[in-house]
C-alpha cells in the first residue's frame, strides 16, 4: 500500500493558517490591554506574551503527545513525548496530506492561546510568577485531556459524535469556565465597584479585536486541514458570525444604554468569532449569521448580569468566551447540516435532536471537568507561591512592581505609547 502523498498546497494552507492563529496572540494581548487601567498596561500584555513561550514548550515537550497520540479513551499516550516520531511523514489518522510536523504546529498555536484567554479574567492582581506556573499545569491538565476527548484518536466525546470544528469546546469552554473559577479563588480588585475601572485605550481595544478577526480565518478555516471546500465553507461562516454579532451587539447597546459604542462593536465581533467557531464548517453561511447573532444576545444579557453579581471577571472573559462557547456548541447541534458538511452531522434544524443532545452533554462534561482541575491547580499553586501581588503592587501599578517598567512615558497616556521606562533597580518592588 502506497504512503500518503503530501499536497503542497494543502501544506502551505495550514502553515499558513498557523501564522494567522499566532497573530491573535499579540491581537488578544492588545484587545486585553487596551481595556485595563494604564498602570497595568505592560502586565496585561506580558501575559500573553508569555503564554506564547510556556505554551510552545510545554506543547512541544508533552502536550501535544497527550493530546493526540494514541492512547485510552480519555488521554493520549506518551508515545510522541518531544516529538518522537513526528516528522515529515502524515499522521493519516488527523490530515492524510500534510506533514506531522505541520499538524503540530498548527495545533500548537490552538494550545498556546487558550490559556492565555484566561488571563483576561485575573489581570491587574494575580502574580505574575504564579500565572506562568498556571499556564504549565492548566496546559497538562485541562487542555490536553479535553483535546483528546473532542479531537483525539479514540477520544470519547469523538467517538460519540460530538462536533467541534475549531474549538468551541476545546478552547472557549475551558478558558472560559477556567476564568470563571480563577476570578473566583483570586477574588475581587482592591477597588472593585469602588471606582470606576474604565478603559484606558479604546483604540488598543479595537487594534486588537481586529487582529483577532484577521488570525480566526486561520483558526477555523485552516482546522479543515486542506485547501478545500470546508476551508471556504469555515472561511464564509467565521466573517458571518463575527458580522452578525457586532451588528447585534450595536443594536442592544443602542436600544438600552443609547450608545453604540467602539468597545462594544470589538466586543461583539469577538463574541460572534467565538460562538461560530465550533459549527464553521458544519454550518451554512446563513445559519452562520443566525449563530452569530443569538450569541451576542447570550453574551451580552451574560456580561449585564455578571454586573450584578460581586464576580470580579475583570475582562468578562466568562460571558464572551464561556457563555459564547457554550451557545455555539449548542447552536452546533441545531444548525449543522449534511448539506454543508457531509462528515458532520444534522442537528436539530434538520430532524435530528440526538446531536443536540450530544452538544448539551459535551459542553456540561467539559465544563465540569474544567471547573474541578482548574480549581485543583490553583490550589496547588497557591500552596507553592501567592496567587496575588501584594498590596503595595496592586495599588501602584503591575508595571512599575512586577516588571520594573511603564507603558507610557510619565505615566501619562495623552501622548500616546511612549519608549518604556525601566526603573532602576532600587525603585522595583517586590513580585
């Protein structure tokens, strides 16, 4: 039996669609950022920065072997541990024209940046030294596991028939239920619902939302793994989804705070790239736009809730992330069609309520497993080094304590970013 050949054009696709996946790093750090209070600018970004580091490590080293090597029904084997055996050849058994190699690294920017999300929920208190450590663990126990179960060789909720395209389960619902217990254990910002904690750069807000628009076409149409019919189908359905719910998200802003605002538009736009990803290549660019736009309206009665609650979210990552997660998994279950995919499946639109019945159970089995680990690890970590800076820290500044730097020059962002400002060492406060 002759070897799998490998396509070049299928191979430079999904390279390709990698690079677009690690723009949204610096696109997620600018989004973060632009919506934080200036003194913790730098700190907001350095987060994802980070990120970018422990993850491509970490997935290097273990996670990618734990995610999708062959294993058991719930984790995959060590057999790939720092790459052993993946090379130039295919792994038939996930794309049959494109390198192993490939493969890995188009994954690897999906494992790079979930953990990152989560940062949105704890900026501007949680140590620095501990969320590196968080990034490392949360990797190992939560992503890998939950990739092997939707994406994996021999994964249950694969084998089940669950759907999940480009990470609606994977990504959104773990990162989201994740900074949803993390907000929790850390607690709220000194000066929560004391003042008012406004954005300090709308146009970061909306660099990076922008960004983030521009690598999702890599994050969903390069999961089809080939330059095809799929990739186009997921390419169409992301710019709906992104489109109808920042139409959406205008439109609610206006009709209750009479307003359409720029921060609500990057909003809704991120809300809708989030709660298309699990169905992109299931679903028909209409249904895309009907997706697109119940998820807004999920999101933002989500975010006007939290408001009421003491949850110090400080992002909404839960509500944007979490909540839109879990609205496009399910909302998978009702519009996926044969007829747009046919190694998908028919949802509920189209007579088959099984599925969503299946995306119910999926997103309920992620979500408390994700609860369960992620609170261990935070325990575990707390019981190594502090989750929080300390007061002084919080007060003053992440950038000028934890980093010994400032965003801006003086202090003062009316100018615009300045050169950074290192301290002199006896100015550093403690990390």
């Amino acid at each position: 039996m002759n070897a799998p050949a490998i396509s070049a054009g299928d191979t430079a696709w999904v390279l390709a669609a990698a690079a677009l996946v690690f723009v949204m790093n610096p696109g997620l750090a600018f989004f973060y950022a632009g919506l934080v209070r200036r003194k913790n600018t730098l700190n907001t970004l350095m987060m994802t920065y980070v990120a970018m580091g422990v993850g491509a490590v970490v997935w290097m080293v273990a996670g990618y072997s734990l995610a999708f090597a062959p294993g058991s029904p719930f984790l995959g084997g060590l057999r790939w541990l720092g790459l052993a055996g993946v090379g130039g050849a295919p792994e038939p058994a996930y794309a049959a024209t494109i390198p192993a190699l490939a493969f890995f690294a188009f994954q690897g920017m999906f494992a790079t940046i979930t953990p990152a999300l989560v940062s949105g929920a704890i900026v501007e208190r949680m140590s620095f030294r501990a969320y590196v450590i968080f990034l490392a663990l949360w990797s190992l126990v939560v992503y890998a596991p939950v990739a092997h179960w939707v994406w994996g060789t021999g994964g249950f909720l694969r084998a089940w028939g669950a759907l999940d395209f480009a990470g609606g389960t994977v990504v959104h619902v773990t990162a989201g239920t994740a900074a949803l217990v993390a907000a929790k254990v850390l607690g709220p910002r000194l000066d929560f619902k004391r003042v008012a904690l406004i954005p300090h750069n709308v146009p970061y807000v909306l660099l990076g939302a922008g960004l983030l628009w521009f690598g999702w076409f890599g994050f969903n149409a390069g999961s089809a793994l080939a330059a095809n019919g799929t990739a186009s189908l997921a390419f169409v359905t992301t710019n709906a989804g992104a489109a109808a719910a920042a139409l959406t998200w205008l439109a609610l802003e206006s009709a209750i705070g009479g307003h359409a605002t720029a921060v609500g538009a990057a909003t809704g736009a991120v809300v809708g790239l989030v709660g298309i990803t699990p169905g992109a290549g299931f679903v028909s660019p209409l249904s895309a736009l009907a997706i697109g736009a119940l998820t807004a309206c999920a999101s933002f009665t989500a975010l006007r809730l939290r408001g009421r609650t003491s949850l110090d979210d400080t992002l909404d990552v839960f509500a944007c992330h979490g909540i839109g997660g879990i609205t496009g998994s399910l909302l998978t279950g009702v519009f996926a069609s044969k007829a747009a995919n046919p190694d998908g499946g028919n949802g509920l639109l189209f007579g088959n309520a099984a599925l969503f019945g299946i995306q119910a159970v999926t997103v309920g089995i992620v979500f408390v497993y994700t609860l369960l680990m992620t609170a261990l690890v935070l325990v575990v970590i707390r019981a190594v080094t502090p989750l929080r800076v300390d007061l002084h820290a919080e007060l003053d500044g992440l950038d000028r304590r934890v980093h010994g730097e400032e965003a801006y020059r003086g202090g003062s962002a009316a100018g615009g970013l300045g050169e950074s400002v290192i301290l002199h060492p006896a100015e550093r406060g403690k990390t």
